[in-house]
C-alpha cells in the first residue's frame, strides 16, 4: 500500500517498496513531509506537532536523521506545526482522507533572528518575577517538586555576552515543598543541613554561546559545603517591559544534580531496597533581571 502511494517519488531504486507491507487502519491515512532549511539541507530532530480541528494534540514526536516525518492519523483536517532551535516556526493545514497519504512535500524553514541581547552593565535578578525550582524522584514512582523561595543575584553584562558573568546566594533554609514535616528533614543535618551551611552558591564567567537562543552558562555551585562545576543549559528569551516602563531581560535554564557529588548520601531505604529520594535532582529556573538601580 505504502508503495503504491509513494513509489512515484522513488521509482529509481524502488525506495516505496520497503514500505509496502505496512497495513493502515481502516478510517485512517498517512501524513508526510520533509522538512530542510534555506540551503536545502534536512533539519534532523525538529519537533512536530499534529493538531486535529478542536486543537487537541493527536501526535507528536521528532523529524529523522533526514529531515522527515510520516505519521499514521484518523481522517480529518489538521494543522501540522514545526518547530527547530535557530529557524522561524512553520504552521500547515492539511486534510487527511481514507487510505490516502497526505503530503505537504518539502517544508522550507527560515533562519530566526536571534533575540536582541541585554545591553551591558550591572542588571540584578528580579525575585517576585524569578523562580528557582527542582524536582526530585520519590521511592522510585512520584516526582516532588519544591522551590527555594529567598534568593538574590546579579549579572553582569560584558560588551561581549561570552565575558559576562554571575553570581547568585540561595538562602537554604527557604527550601519549599509545601510539606512542613518535609521541608524540615530537608533543612536537618540529613540533607542540606542549613545550621552549618545557610547557603548555597552559584558564579559563573563562562558564557557559550549555542546556536540561536541557546547558551551554556558553566559555573560554580557551593552546596552543603562542595563545590562543583555545574553548567547551566539556557534558553534566551529576550527582552521586554514591565508596568512600570522598566527594561526586563528572561531566560529559562535547566541542569541535573546528583546528590552524591555534594555528600547528600541520606540513602534510607524501602523494605525493597529502594531509596526513599532518588539520586539526581533536576534544576529549573525562570529569571528575570532587571538593569541594577
């Protein structure tokens, strides 16, 4: 089946045939295209999401290592939206019909204009509009999710964005989880022990600058008397006003932790032999920052 409808497009090597024996559902049919970049080249692993009419997502997933997607749907209209690091997004309609195969050929993305930078000088991050949060696995099944409430921080931007740098004081004792019997083993001497070490440290000089909106912020992170190279995976997203008229930069950044690295050993076990806390920790953070008064 899968031949007859694309052998059109690969008749010199017979490249439908491998397709052939593939059966679709009855009241379905397949919807296709490539997707390449200004010069002609696929773009690998770009996201793809397939919406029906009502706009509730029907699939998703990823272009191959030849900038394709093919996906088996029920019959119907859809929009079909693409999405990479560095390219403007694409949006398409089209209607999918009984065992017929829908394509929208070849998908040419435009290179994005990068987000315009913050201009350099002394900006502090601004916490009523900034979160730092993590989420840590529990006995193996559930994930908890906290924040630290009290930090501070402040950034400076060079001419340069790659010779900035950061600095930023997390008040341990403001670990959130919304459960106070929790939060207070968390504060004990079995985990972040904030009598001996009241906060944690990140600084960083190194700005790598990843393609498009994507930088690596790498650094210093003090916890519970350790410190570690941590590299912060960042994404820009520009700048903006606030109410007041105030100029406002964001970004959100993400990293993982392991509890070990920072002698956070606590490993009480189930009857099982499964660690009440998982052994990593994901990192993530929302921030905005403001030019210093």
């Amino acid at each position: 089946m899968f031949g007859r409808w694309l052998g059109n497009r690969g008749q010199a090597g017979g490249r439908g045939e491998a397709l052939a024996g593939f059966r679709i559902p009855r009241t379905a049919g397949v919807l296709s295209c490539r997707v390449l970049d200004p010069v002609d080249e696929p773009v690998r692993q770009a996201e793809f999401v397939v919406t029906d009419s009502t706009g509730r997502k029907v699939t998703a997933g990823e272009t191959d290592p030849f900038g394709s997607l093919l996906a088996t749907v029920p019959t119907g209209d859809y929009r079909l939206a693409v999405t990479a690091e560095g390219f403007t997004p694409f949006h398409g309609a089209v209607t999918v019909t009984e065992g017929a195969h829908a394509t929208l050929g070849d998908v040419a993305l435009q290179v994005a204009q990068p987000p315009q930078l913050p201009d350099p000088g002394d900006w502090d991050i601004e916490p009523n509009h900034s979160q730092i949060g993590f989420t840590a696995r529990h006995i193996g099944l559930a994930r908890i999710h906290g924040r630290f409430n009290n930090f501070a921080g402040a950034v400076r931007i060079a001419d340069r964005m790659e010779d900035s740098a950061m600095h930023v004081i997390i008040d341990a004792a403001s670990i959130d989880t919304n459960v106070q019997m929790r939060d207070d083993h968390l504060r004990s001497g079995d985990f972040l022990d904030v009598g001996r070490y009241p906060t944690l440290e990140f600084y960083s000089e190194r700005f790598v600058h990843r393609g498009g909106s994507r930088w690596g912020v790498t650094g210093a992170l003090t916890l519970h008397g350790v410190s570690r190279t941590v590299t912060l995976d960042t994404q820009y997203l520009g700048l903006g006003s606030g109410l007041e008229g105030e100029t406002r930069a964001a970004c959100r950044a993400t990293t993982e932790l392991h509890r070990e690295d920072f002698t956070l050993t606590w490993q009480t076990m189930l009857a099982r032999g499964i660690a009440v806390v998982g052994p990593s920790i994901v990192i993530d953070l929302d921030i905005q920052i403001v030019p210093k008064a």
